[in-house]
C-alpha cells in the first residue's frame, strides 16, 4: 500500500506540568527530547507495522522556550524510506509557531531486534517532493558519517577521561524506561544524558542551587547516533564531559556504554554532544566564564569542537 507523507503525519496534545520544569518554570530540554522521539516513534512505528527504533538524531534546535501551563502540539511525518529505515521529522508548536524542530532516522527492527524490511510504500504528492528530496540527502550525509557504525559499537572508552569538568553515572534499566517493558525508550535515555550534561555544565560554573545565581538551559543536540539497543536489567553508564566553552554557552560530550551483567559483555549505546546556554535568574542569556583547555586531552576536544561549530555556522551566532 501506498502513503502519501501527509499520511504518516500524527500529532499530539500536551500541557507543561510542574514535574516537567526547572526553577524558572520552563520546560526541560530533556523533557521536550522525550516527547519529540515519542512522537517520531508513534509515527515511524504505525508506518513500519512494527516496532521502530531511534538510530540517528539529527541537529535539534530548541528556537523558542516553553513555560509551565504552555499547551503545545507535537507533530511527526515519515519522509523518506529506505529498506528498513524511515526519515522522520518532528517538531512542536505553541500557539501555531515552531518553537523546536528536529529530524532523525529510526529502524523497523523484529521480534530479536534486527533490522527488518518495511513493506509499506512512501510515494510523496507532488507538492511534497521537496521535504521527500530533502529527507534523502539527510540521510546519505548521515550515512557517509557513519560508515564504521560496527566498529564504533564496540567502542568502550570513556573519551571524557582527562577532562577537569566530567561526570559519569550508572543506572539500571528498569521497565518504566522502556515503551514495551524489553527496550529502553530512545526518550528516556536522552532525558538521563540532557539532566547530566547539563549538571556538567552547571558544575563549570559553580552552580549553588536553584535561585541561587544563573543556571542553564539546552539549546540544541547534535550528531546523536545510536549503536546499540539497551535492554530492560541492563546496565547503563553516562560519561559526561565539557569540551566548550563560547561567550554564551558550551558544550558538553556525552557518550553511553550498557552492560549486561549475566552475559559479561559491554557494548557502545549511543554518543552526542549537547549544548547549554547560561541564563540569569531572569532567564536572559549572560556571559560564561572563561575556559582555557589546559592539557591535551582538552585541547584536542575543543579544536574538535570549533570544526563543529563552524559546520553548523554556530560560531557566527551571538548566543554562542
């Protein structure tokens, strides 16, 4: 059967509870990563006909901040398929303006999570051709960069080693992490991986507490790509690191390794880095600190980093 991409389009209606916020009553940037990926499985999954796993996030832009009581639309479409994966893009509204947007490619996978042919159809309408074109590109730019995906899933290090300001924290995989009560949600893990990053970036500048001085917030995720599924009664660790640091905010690399216990095996789950601006107690944007890397470890991260930024065009950006 065929679909339009209008057809995969599915949407959802949210309030921003209390639990959701920080001090300042906005929403979490985790929170929203949650929410987007849910949407973008929703999506993905009635399409495949099955269950469909996050493998790739790309750049997120958080344009806008959402407040406590904001009621918000979460909106995902299917707009490129390949043999067992789907470009989906997400996004959510307030009021009808776009205040986060994302895309990302997830995979239908089978019953022992392998990926596994989508026998529905995409054929765009014509005046869909453009988002359907624009899908695929994405996805042979991704690809190109991910060429040693099998290798890099076995990848245990900790690349934060080194680093003044790193973190680490381990977690078991429990059931209501997961959508199915067997695989750990894409949403949930990039919910522990914002709350960490961002406790990073806080540590860098001498965070005391809510209401106490600036805090931060996320603005955007970039290069997020997974590896390897997580399962329930797996163990997971987060490592955390800071790598930059512009006039306004910086950027932490964040990388997780899951363990099964019983089997002894170790395998890469997923790797991004994030990034966070400081606001004062008003919430406007202010000055960071200065950072200098001070051995080698961070002085390669950070030149790594300012390529980054330079691909993107962030460094050209006031906020930066």
């Amino acid at each position: 059967m065929y679909y339009s991409i209008s057809d995969t389009l599915v949407r959802a209606v949210r309030i921003v509870h209390y639990e959701q916020t920080n001090f300042m009553g906005r929403l979490h940037g985790g929170d929203m990563l949650k929410l987007l990926t849910d949407i973008g499985y929703i999506s993905a999954s009635r399409f495949s006909k099955g269950i469909a796993l996050l493998a790739s996030l790309d750049d997120v832009s958080f344009r806008k901040p959402v407040n406590l009581g904001d009621v918000i639309t979460l909106e995902a479409e299917v707009q490129y398929v390949a043999h067992s994966s789907m470009e989906v893009a997400m996004r959510a509204l307030r009021n009808g303006e776009v205040v986060v947007e994302a895309t990302g490619a997830y995979v239908h996978v089978d019953e022992f999570w392998r990926p596994s042919a989508i026998t529905s159809s995409l054929k765009p309408a014509q005046e869909e051709l453009k988002k359907y074109e624009e899908a695929r590109v994405r996805r042979e730019r991704r690809l190109s960069k991910i060429s040693d995906r099998r290798e890099k899933r076995y990848d245990i290090s900790d690349p934060t080693q080194g680093l003044r300001y790193r973190l680490e924290s381990t977690f078991i995989v429990t059931p209501d992490l997961s959508y199915d009560g067997k695989i750990m949600s894409a949403g949930a893990l990039l919910k522990l991986m914002d709350d960490l990053g961002g406790t990073v970036a806080l540590n860098f500048l001498g965070y005391e507490g809510s209401k106490v001085g600036p805090t931060v917030v996320t603005v955007g995720v970039n290069g997020f790509s997974f590896y390897s599924p997580v399962k329930v009664g797996d163990l997971a660790t987060i490592y955390a690191g800071l790598v930059y640091v512009g006039r306004k905010s910086s950027d932490i690399l964040l990388k997780v390794i899951k363990e099964d216990v019983r089997a002894g095996v170790k395998e890469h789950v997923a790797t991004a880095v994030f990034s966070y601006v400081k606001v004062d107690e008003n919430g406007r944007p202010s000055e960071m600190p200065e950072y200098v890397p001070s051995n080698e470890v961070e002085r390669k991260l950070y030149e790594e980093a300012v390529k980054r930024r330079e691909s993107l065009g962030l460094l050209h950006r006031q906020s930066t």
